[in-house]
C-alpha cells in the first residue's frame, strides 16, 4: 500500500511547486472555461455544464490554498474568485476568463521569484499529502 501511495503522489504532484501548482489549477481552469464557452456557442449545454464543473473544481482548490484571516492579498484573490464563480453562475465564461488570466499572469511574473524562496525554505514546500487529497 505504502507503495501504491508514493506513486500517486509522485504521478500528481511531478515535484511542483507551490507556485507552478497554483498557476497549473489557474491553466486548467481557464482551459475548462473556454471549452464551456465554445460548448455553450456550439448548442452543447451538457458539454459546457461538464466544462464548467470542471473549471469551478479548479477554483475551489485555488480556494482551498488561500488564508485569506492572514493577508489582504489573499483576500482579495478571494473577492476575484468570487466574482469569476457569479459570472460561472451566469454563463459569462469571458469576464472569468479575464480575471482568472489576470491572477494567473500575476503568479507566473513572481514564478522564478517564489520557486527560489520556497526552494531555500523561506516558502514552505507544498503539502503533498494535503494536495493528495484536494487533487485525487
């Protein structure tokens, strides 16, 4: 068993980081959005539905990471996630599209940046049990 469970982590995480895994779920989710809204222009509601879910569990993991008690930045993250999910809620894929590459853009400009911090220790490394959890 104990194998098993080295190999899920290995195949989920990849050895990423806590910023290349962000900007990973940030990728995803946006990839989702568009599919939906290609989906939705194309009569497939069931497919965009799909899509859509898909996207919205990519923003609740970006969710999941966020301490919003500790730093305004992350509460603001959380106001623009919150925002990205109404326009979900109301099939406005482009509005969260903007905003999701906005945040996503952001993280990948500090990318090099947090990748150095985290790797001498000042960052912490991601959880991998946790991230275990969220992402299998």
């Amino acid at each position: 068993m104990y194998g098993t469970e080295q190999y899920r982590r290995q195949a989920v995480l990849g050895g990423l980081t806590r910023v290349e895994m962000l900007i990973a779920l940030y990728d995803r989710a946006i990839l989702h959005l568009e599919t939906a809204g290609a989906a939705l222009a194309a009569g497939n509601s069931q497919a965009a539905i799909n899509a859509q879910f898909d996207a919205q569990k990519m923003l609740f993991g970006i969710f999941a990471g966020l301490k919003m008690e500790e730093s305004e930045v992350a509460t603001n993250i959380g106001r623009l996630l919150s925002f990205a999910m109404d326009c979900l809620v109301k099939k406005d894929y482009p509005p969260a599209i903007k905003v999701l590459s906005d945040l996503r853009d952001g993280f990948v400009a500090i990318q090099e940046e947090a990748n150095r911090l985290e790797h001498s220790g000042v960052i912490p490394a991601l959880d991998q049990s946790h991230a275990i959890e969220v992402t299998v």
